[in-house]
C-alpha cells in the first residue's frame, strides 16, 4: 500500500466525467458551446463583463502583454516572488520586468516598492496573488491611476479570493486564473482571462485563435496569432468544476485550520500570516517558513520529509536569481533582500481539498522529525 502523501491532489467526481464524457459523444471538440459557456460562468463568478478561456494562465498572460501594446523598452514592475511565468510574459514580447521587493509578511509585492519601482518607461504593474492572498489592490489601482498605467492582475492561484466582497483579477485593466491541476479548479491545463473592456476581450479571442476574427473566413487572419484554444473537453470540465468552487474553498480553508492548530507546537515553523481585514483567501497552496535562524537547514529538512513520503516542494526560487534573468539583465543576490529570505526559508507541505486530519497530523508529525533529524546539519 503506497503510503507517501502527494503535495497535491485533484478533486474530481462523477459529475466532472460526466460533463467530459458529454464532449466525446456529442463530437464537438473545439471552438463548441462549451467555450462560451464556460467563459460566461467565469464572468458571472469573477463579477466581470467577459471572460475569454485559453490553453493556459502564461498564455493569457502572454497575450494581455501583446494586446495591451507592450513591447521593447517598455518596463513593467512586478514581483520577483513568484511562479516564473508572470515574468516570462514580458520576455516573450521584448517588455522588460523590473522587480520589486515583496512583503515580509503577507509575501505579496509590496506597494511602497513598487511605486519606488516606476520610471519614465514604466507601462504597466503586474502584482501576483501569491499562494492565493490577494495583494493590497486598491492601493495598485490608486498607484497606476496616478501614473497613467495599466494593472494586469496574476490571479491564476487566486480563484476565489476577495477584498471586501470584490474578487481578486477584478480590479485591474485584466486579470487571469488558471486551471493547473493543484489550482482551486482545474481543467488539467487552462486559463482564462477576465476584463471589463468589450475591446480587448474581442481581440484575445482573435489573437487565441491564429488571428482570425469572427467576421472572416477560417482560413483568413486579421493579424498575428497564436494557437492558444482551449478545447471543449477542458471547458465542461471548467463548467463541472466552477459549481463546486465554494464547496472547494471551504474545504481548502478547513485543511489550512488543520495545519495552523497543529502547527503550533513547532516553534521553529512560521505559518501563513493571518488575512487582512476584509479579505478572503482562496488558499492555493500551503507554505510555512522556517525561522531566520534555521534557513540553513531548509533543504535538508525537505530531503527528510521526502523520505518520509511527505510531498513537498520550496516555493518559490527567486525569478531574479534564475540563470537566465541573471545572465540577460545582470540581477544578482542581495538586490532584493525580503525574497530572498523568504525563499531561503519556504516549506510547501501537502495541501489539497480530501486530505483527512490523520494524514495532516502526520504530515506535522513527520515535520517534526525532520526538524529534529536536522538539527546539527
């Protein structure tokens, strides 16, 4: 009997192979009802105008990077703590990111070093709601409001997550979820895209799909695009997975509670900060840290709970300390101290909506074996 705990784990039923198997036998593949379904569920729950469904969270980030006009010497300010794809974004259109610390509790950008960030060829911010808390976005709206910029929001580990009622993705030019299959829903790959602009959603439905617009013949293009379709297999899972996504949170939130109480007897772990006032977070992942004391040992103690069959990863390695951001734009350590501290520090334990409070204790009690097995390393 395998005994290991995965990091994380799906929640799929018999609804969601209902919905896939309703694709198959109806034989309508791609660019079917599903698509628009699924986006207009998307739009209905983010509280937005529209909602465009892509093959991936990086490819609507990619596209917004395109559409919103982005390009060679243009800077966008953005978190270094983070999955690389929200930087990647700009690399794929010559736009340059420049980075800025985060902060050292809620591990989110930081507003104050963001807005130190701006020059003359700042077009854009790009916060990331990191591990699903969102970011403090009123003071990135009134930041690019007084600097004529645009706001993509990273929402893609952020489904579900609200500032006073408002959903994370919402407040910006554009944000963009994304379905990976440790998301709070997941379609296997996908990603969509939400917005409040009727323009801009109708040209990333054109730049999805090889640049054809609705008002042409297959085979003739408007301008240059890119295969970023979503099938309709993914889009019924979507739908079939966006019914469930209260019920997913609370059942995230009840695992996170778990860990928190027990996490308390380990004096040298740090668990997630508590949510602001007004906030709700729609916990994507769960990462401790260890105390500053104890960095050294990180890896080590990652190495224990490996062989104790505990899934866990450190997340995240600083974007600016990637051999090729470091090679391209001469970044080196010590420029942005907080990430890297945090990163030095993190823990990503198991974490997902059926695990039992038997498996979280002996997540925690595994933990507690690897601290102590490492303590003179």
């Amino acid at each position: 009997m395998d005994q290991t705990i995965p990091l994380a784990s799906p929640d799929l039923d018999a609804d969601d192979i209902a919905a896939v198997t309703a694709v198959l036998e109806d034989r309508h593949l791609s660019l079917g009802p599903r698509l628009g379904a699924f986006e207009r569920a998307m739009a209905r729950y983010a509280g937005t105008g529209d909602a465009v469904a892509l093959s991936s969270g990086t490819a609507g980030l990619h596209l917004l990077i395109h559409a919103l006009g982005l390009g060679a010497g243009d800077e966008v300010v953005t978190t270094p703590f983070s999955f690389v794809a929200s930087s990647n974004c700009m690399l794929f259109e010559n736009a340059t990111p420049v980075f800025a610390d985060i902060d050292p509790a809620t591990w989110d950008l930081d507003p104050d070093a963001a807005r130190a960030a701006i020059t003359p060829r700042t077009r854009a911010l790009l916060p990331v709601h990191v591990f699903g808390r969102p970011c403090p976005m009123p003071r990135f709206v009134e930041i690019a409001r007084e600097h004529g910029l645009q706001l993509i929001e990273d929402s893609c580990e952020a489904l579900g997550s609200t500032i006073d009622g408002k959903m994370a993705g919402s407040f910006g030019h554009a944000g963009v979820y994304a379905f990976y299959p440790n998301k709070q829903i997941t379609t296997g790959e996908g990603g969509m895209v939400v917005t409040n602009d009727p323009e801009l959603s109708g040209l990333l439905r054109s730049l999805r799909n090889q640049g054809r617009t609705s008002d042409r013949q297959w085979l003739d293009h408007a301008r240059l695009g890119w295969n970023y379709r979503i099938p309709d297999i993914l889009c019924a899972l979507g739908i079939s997975q966006l019914a469930k996504i209260e019920r997913f949170i609370e059942a995230r939130q009840r695992v996170f509670d778990m860990y928190v109480q027990r996490l308390e007897r380990l004096d040298e772990i740090l668990p997630p900060h508590p949510p602001a006032s007004g906030h709700r977070v729609s916990w994507f992942v769960f990462v401790v840290a260890l105390r500053e004391a104890t960095r050294a040992r990180r890896d080590a103690v990652l190495k224990e709970l490996g062989s104790r069959g505990i899934g866990c990863r450190a997340y995240f390695s600083p974007i600016h300390l990637q051999p090729f951001y470091r090679e391209r734009f001469g970044l080196r350590e010590g420029m942005f101290p907080i990430t890297e501290s945090v990163a030095a520090r993190t823990i990503a334990l198991p974490f997902f909506n059926r695990l039992t409070e038997e498996k979280v204790e002996r997540v925690v009690e595994a933990l507690e074996l690897a601290l102590h097995a490492t303590r003179h390393v």
